[in-house]
C-alpha cells in the first residue's frame, strides 16, 4: 500500500489515495521512454519494468509507501545507497537504482518469481526459505501480481 503526496479521486487498500485512471494512464505515457532505455541499459525486458513499477507505484513518482520505499520502483533507504541513488523521488535515478537492483536478482536467482520475491522481501528472506517465494502473504500476492501484468503485456514468452 502506498502514500501519495497529491490528492486522487480514487482510494484503495485502507484508504490510502491512488493515481486517477487518467494520471495513471499519463504518467505510463511519460514514463515509458525512460523505463525502456534504462530496460535496455541493464538487459531487461521493458514490459517486466512496466509490470514491477505498476505494481509498486503505479506509474506515480511520489508515491511513498508505509514502510519507506520511495519512487516509481519503491526503493528503500538502503537498497538506494547501495545502487548509488541519492534522490528516490527522481524517476531516472530511481528507475536506474530499481531496474539495476531487479537484473542483480535475476542474476543470482535465474528465476523470474524469486527475483520479484527478493524485491519484495529481500533476497535474504528468498535464501532464508531455501531459495523459494517466502511464506509471506503479500510477497506471494506481489509475486502473482507482477507476472500477471507482465503476462498481460502479450511480450512474455
């Protein structure tokens, strides 16, 4: 569930505002220029990043969550100071630190649905259950989410 510093039309979850259909259809459109380079950057299928980031944020660059993830891939404090981001709520930056942080963990797990699981949980929490989706209902939940947005996208194969 995530925060957003603008007010919508719309809510979800426990009330907490979401991007309008029309803000979230905007900013789709503003984003995906960025979100496709930085894809090819880091060697990663553009509908994946399409599909991480309307689950994490919604295409909203201010969205913050509870927890303290920031930006368009809702990075932590420490997962940002690791991939050299300085400003979460800047798209690129964030893009860059949360695409580059996705290929690592497709790197070291080789499977689609751990690597999304380590970015929800942590990659230590995907280790910690023996290189399996934690027994974690939101980790699962994100997990089914995010490849049923990018099975959607038609590109998978």
């Amino acid at each position: 569930v995530i925060r957003t510093k603008r007010k919508s039309t719309q809510s979800r979850g426990a009330g907490l505002a979401t991007p309008t259909a029309s803000a979230f259809a905007r900013n789709k459109v503003l984003y995906t220029p960025l979100i496709e380079k930085t894809a090819r950057q880091f060697q990663l299928d553009a509908d994946l990043i399409h599909a991480v980031v309307r689950a994490e944020s919604a295409y909203n660059a201010e969205a913050e969550s509870k927890k303290g993830a920031v930006g368009l891939m809702q990075l932590m404090p420490g997962t940002a100071k690791r991939y050299g981001v300085g400003d979460r709520t800047d798209p690129m930056q964030n893009l860059k630190g949360g695409v580059h942080y996705l290929r690592d963990l497709m790197h070291q797990f080789r499977n689609i649905a751990l690597a999304l699981a380590a970015y929800n949980a942590g990659e230590n929490a995907v280790i910690r259950h023996g290189n399996q989706i934690p027994p974690y209902a939101e980790t699962r939940h994100y997990v089914q989410k995010v490849i049923g947005f990018y099975l959607a996208s038609g590109k998978p194969s």
